[in-house]
C-alpha cells in the first residue's frame, strides 16, 4: 500500500490505495510548517484515525505534497511529524507544486500553474521539476491566489479605494474594523488563510467590473512573473491546478489569451491525478478504480 497526501494551508486531502485500488479517501485540517511544528502535524496525522492508520503496517510509503515543503528544513518538520506516526514508511516529502506537476503530465513538456490559498509554477518534463521564480507565500509573493485578492480587496478597503457599495457589504458581511483586519494579517497565525476566506466575497461580487479588474490584474501579475519567466513559455502548454483557475476559470482564459499562451487543462483539486500518476510510477500499473 502507499498513502498520497496533498495539502493546502486550508486542507489537506488523502488517498490510501494499492496496485489496484482506491482503499481510503479522506481529509483533514491543512498543514502548513509556516505556522505549526512537527507535534502539531503529527496531531493532524493521528487525525486520520483507525481506517488508514489501522494499515501503518502495511504503507510501504507516504507520498505527501504540501504548502512550505520547498526548503530542507521545513520539509524536515513535515517528515518529523509524519514519521511519529507512520514510523516504519518511506517517506516522500515534497512542495505541492509537484504534486501539481505530477497530476498534470501527460507524457510531454508543460508547465503547471498553481493558484489556490497560494501561488506558484513551475517546469515539468518528466524527469526534473524546475522553477525558475519559486513561491514566496503571501507576504512577498502568491500573486494569483486567493490570498492575494484578499489582500488587494483589504488594503484597498483600509485606503478608501473601493467603490462605495463594495465597502458597504464588507462591512455588513464581515463587521470589518482596522484593528481587526491588522491585528489578523499581523498578529494571528493563518494570516495567509484569513486573507483567502474573502475570496469567496469577490466570487458572489465577480460581475462587478471593479473586482474583476483586481482579479484580473493579481493573475496577470501571476502570469508575468511566474510563467512568462520560464524559458519557452510561448511554446509549451499551461495547465492551471487549484481553486482559482476553477472559480475564476473566465478571467484565467481572458488572461491566458491576452499573453497568448497555449491553454492545457483546469483542474480544481489534484489528488485524483496524481495517484493515477503514482500508482503507474510506484507499482509499474494502472489503477483499476
């Protein structure tokens, strides 16, 4: 058996399967090194309770894909947490643009755009994951993500920039104060999430021609910076992973033709993909199911 992890900050999404088989499909609170310790991870592992850790045994090894596992020592957190559970695994640990990579290769050349609670992109040919700007979470990077519109719809808000009616709901909906949103942003942990949760104010508002201006410019952003920098990029397809090219499909395709790159495919959540991919890399098979 091997165990597939992909996770977000928000969520984290599990398949236990076989050579031949989906056993177990579950999900759990997101991890995210930023933000948590190895005994934190390891408390949302044990999470997965008795139905998959009841085969620990048998898990000949843990693949898992995930936010903030791009340096050695946060990946090393994740492997720590990870190892107090399945502590007879091989472990797997690795950034969850590969997952995105893996999930979306279909044989050829392409890269993978990565838009959710983050942002990032990347190169895949089949053999070597390559980036040529890596991700810098929300503070100094994520254009593109959720986490960036929110943080665009908040400073906007906080300088009195919005249109009138747009402020308005804000407030309604959100009993929004500037000791509030600073006190989230600066002091919380999960600031990359509390920006993300207004993503879903801008999706029911997106017919409003200013909110689908600030979209379309923080993906556009995205586009120059991450995709636009990788060599060949007129010439290779652009598959888009996450829950930004699934919402906002629309305004994705607007900025995809205006750059004139080559549209692969949109996919929401990459887990179903990516075990297909390592169940073929790890047992020489294809699933049956």
């Amino acid at each position: 058996m091997i165990l597939i992890g992909t996770s977000g900050s928000t969520k984290c999404d599990w398949q236990l399967v076989d050579a031949k088989n989906i056993l177990v499909k579950k999900s759990t609170k997101g991890i995210n090194p930023f933000f948590m310790d190895d005994v934190a991870i390891s408390d949302i592992v044990k999470s997965l309770g008795a139905e998959i850790i009841g085969h620990k045994e048998e898990i000949e090894v843990v693949y898992y894909f995930g936010a903030g596992c791009s340096s050695k020592h946060f990946a090393s957190m994740v492997e720590r947490g990870l190892s107090k559970v399945f502590n007879k695994s091989h472990l797997y640990v690795k950034e969850d643009i590969v997952a995105a990579a893996f999930a979306t290769f279909d044989g050829e050349p392409s890269i993978t755009a990565l838009m959710g609670t983050g942002s990032n992109a990347c190169h895949f040919d089949g053999d070597i994951v390559r980036q040529e700007v890596s991700g810098m979470d929300f503070i100094l990077g994520d254009e593109g993500s959720r986490s960036h519109f929110g943080k665009k719809l908040l400073s906007k808000y906080l300088k009195r920039q919005l249109p009138e009616d747009i402020s308005r709901d804000l407030e309604r909906d959100f009993q929004l104060n500037k000791e509030e949103i600073l006190l989230s942003v600066y002091i919380k942990p999960y600031a990359n999430v509390y920006l993300s949760s207004f993503s879903q104010f801008i999706k029911e508002r997106i017919d409003n021609a200013y909110l689908h201006e600030m979209v379309k410019s923080s993906i556009a952003e995205f586009v120059e910076i991450y995709i636009c920098s990788i060599k060949n990029y007129e010439n290779l397809p652009v598959h888009f992973v996450g829950s930004v090219p699934y919402f906002f499909e629309d305004i994705v395709t607007e900025v995809v033709e205006e750059y004139k790159l080559i549209k692969g495919i949109f996919v929401e959540e990459p887990i179903d993909l990516l075990v297909g991919y390592l169940i073929k890399k790890h047992y020489k098979t294809d699933i049956a199911n």
